[in-house]
C-alpha cells in the first residue's frame, strides 16, 4: 500500500530511539499517522512543527498498519506564529482541536482546505479571529453539528435572529424566545455574517460555539476533555478586545 498528498502535521511523538510518530492532516487521506525514521535527526527537526505544510508518502504492507513516511518540507508557520503570541494561541488551537475530533482516515477536503486557508493568514492580527470563528463552525459543521442560522425555531422568520437554541443549534428570534430567553446563548450578527468584524462580538460568537465544542461535539466523543489550547487563544481574544 502506497500514496503520496500534501498534509499539515498535527503532532509528533518519540517511537523508538531515533524515529517519531507523524500524526497529520490530509486532503485526501484525512488524519493519517506514520512512523519517520530519523526523524529526531537535525535534518528533519527544524520542519517538525505543528502547523507545518509536508508533501507525505506513506507505504505499508497492509493498509491498517501504522506504515512508515517519508516527508519533504513544504512551508514552515513556526516562525510566523513564534513571533506572535494570538498567532500562536491560533495555531495551537487549531491543530489541537483537529487532533481531538478527527476520526483516523476519514477524507474532509472541505475542512482540509479551509484549514489551509486559515493558516496561511496566521500573523494578519486584524482578520485572524473571524477567520478562525469561520472555521470552527465549519468544524462543527463537519463533524455533524452544524448550526442551523437560517430561520427562526419557532417562527420561521428568516431576519432578527438574535439567539441559538444550546440543545438544537438554531437559530431563534427575539420575538420567538418568550419565556425561554434565559435558556438560549447569544446569536451576535458576525456569525449570520451582517455585521462588520467586532471583537466584542467575535468573542461572543467563540464563546457560543464553545457551547456546542464542549457539549455536544466532546460528548459524542466519549466526554473527552477539550483541549487546553482553545480555552487559551479564547482568553488570548479576550485581551485583545479588553487590554
């Protein structure tokens, strides 16, 4: 078994002496794992880092074993998130929340290429933050739980929405609430994409997907813990809208 993509390396950890195991990001072969030979060496050290572009082949004997890469150094975004530090709470967040929720080989090109996307902007400190809520609703999207922003629960009505129901995901408007408006999380109007870029209201927005991370897609999940990373580059937004 033999194939060769391109593919954003997640994490790396010790096998054996001398070799890592590369857990990576791919287009068309989803989150693949491998063994590098050498890959402590200094030779490879410098392009190991989370985040990093890598063209991959990948061969086996048999397609369910682990199987051994080979790795060629596309584009490096350590530098560029090294030199500053919401990049980096970026980065981290990003890398661990797709190592926290991607099943193994499972192919999601559209979450792959906005993955991409959003990494090639890391250091453009002013679009960051919205671009990063984009993907994370994508996330939840792709992973099957998708918010539903396009009509009232309770109405229909398409226009006024203004809270997100925290069991369903959808969307409700003012009118709609009643009694239950207490219950339901806020629907600021950067995630219906009719507000310039706010901060207060990109934080709020992260705060709501949070709600949906933590509770439906971490519970679906077997309870795992959420990575510490996310919580992080939350707080990291946090102070850039109250510094």
């Amino acid at each position: 078994m033999e194939w060769r993509d391109t593919g954003i390396l997640l994490s790396t950890r010790k096998h054996g002496e001398t070799s890592l195991i590369l857990d990576a990001f791919t287009p068309n072969h989803g989150r693949h794992a491998g063994v590098l030979r050498g890959g402590v060496s200094r030779k490879h050290t410098p392009h190991l880092q989370p985040g990093g572009q890598l063209d991959l082949s990948w061969r086996a004997r048999l397609e369910d074993q682990l199987g051994i890469y080979t790795v060629e150094p596309l584009r490096s975004r350590a530098a560029v998130a090294m030199a500053d530090r919401l990049a980096l709470a970026g980065l981290n967040a990003v890398v661990a929340l797709l190592g926290f929720c991607l099943p193994d080989r499972a192919p999601y090109p559209t979450l792959y290429k906005q993955t991409e996307d959003l990494l090639d902007l890391l250091g453009q400190t002013d679009i960051w933050p919205l671009a990063y809520l984009r993907w994370e609703m994508t996330l939840l999207e792709q992973m099957g739980f998708g918010l539903d922003l396009n009509a009232c629960a309770v109405t229909g009505a398409n226009d006024h929405l203004a809270f997100i129901s925290p069991r369903t995901g959808r969307a409700v408007t003012a009118s709609g609430a009643g009694e239950w408006v207490d219950k339901l999380l806020p629907l600021p109007p950067v995630m219906l994409g009719d507000s310039p870029r706010d901060e207060l209201e990109i934080l709020t927005a992260l705060k709501t997907t949070g709600h949906f991370i933590e509770n439906h897609l971490a519970t679906s999940l077997g309870n795992k813990p959420l990575p510490t990373a996310r919580a992080a580059f939350v707080d990291r937004v946090e102070l850039m809208t109250h510094p």
